[in-house]
C-alpha cells in the first residue's frame, strides 16, 4: 500500500515531526470519499481486493509514495453512474491535494485518479 519511509517535513529546534504514510492515506480516503460523484473506493487489482476484504483495511484504494518530500498519492475509486467522470476524477484530486498540503504542511506532487468502475446509486 505505502512506502515504508516515514516523512520528516523540516527539523523542529524541539525536535522532528513525522507523520506517517497511513496517516496520509486515512487524510485522502476521508477527502476522496466525501468529494461529489465518489460513490466509493476500490482495490487496484483482485489480489489487493482480496486482502483488502480479509484485513478489513480502511486504506482501500490509495496508494502514498514519499519521494524527496513530496507526497505522491494514487486513488482508485468508483464514480457515481451518469455523471461526467473527468469532471469528478478533477474534482477529487484537487481536493485530496488541497486537504493533505492543508493537513501536512507538505506539497503534493501528485493525484493519479484511477476510475475502477461505475455505480448506479439506488433511487429510493
């Protein structure tokens, strides 16, 4: 799911400050999921989806890479039947980057949007 490397935004004169790449991933899928025409998160591939079901991990579907003090997040996500998929894949990465740099203090380099499927919404 994540690099193991944990990120260190600027040493503090009282000390240091990490914050983990879980961390990340719990501030994005918080974000993600609550963005117009999300309707959910999946697994990137079967095997993921599979060990997802089993672990009961609340990261499903997002991917955090540290490289240089960047953060580098990938979602895979299914968006709401009938509306306009490049629209919400837009809207859901500027708001995981504007809500993990708010969060963080640190500049993400990227939002890498996977649509892994449509759903249509019960009409109840």
């Amino acid at each position: 799911m994540t690099d193991q490397k944990e990120i260190v935004p600027e040493p503090q004169a009282q000390g240091k400050i990490e914050i983990s790449p879980q961390a990340v991933a719990s501030m994005a899928a918080y974000a993600a999921t609550r963005s117009y025409g999300i309707v959910g998160m999946a697994a990137k591939n079967v095997v993921d989806g599979i060990a997802t079901t089993l672990t009961g991990d609340p990261h499903r579907g997002i991917d955090v890479h540290i490289l240089d003090g960047s953060i580098q997040i990938d979602l895979y996500v299914i968006v709401e039947y009938g509306t306009r998929i490049s629209s919400v894949a837009r809207s859901v990465a500027n708001t995981v980057r504007f809500n993990v740099e708010k969060a963080t203090g640190l500049p993400v380099s990227d939002v890498n949007v996977y649509v892994q499927g449509l759903r249509i919404s019960s009409t109840d």
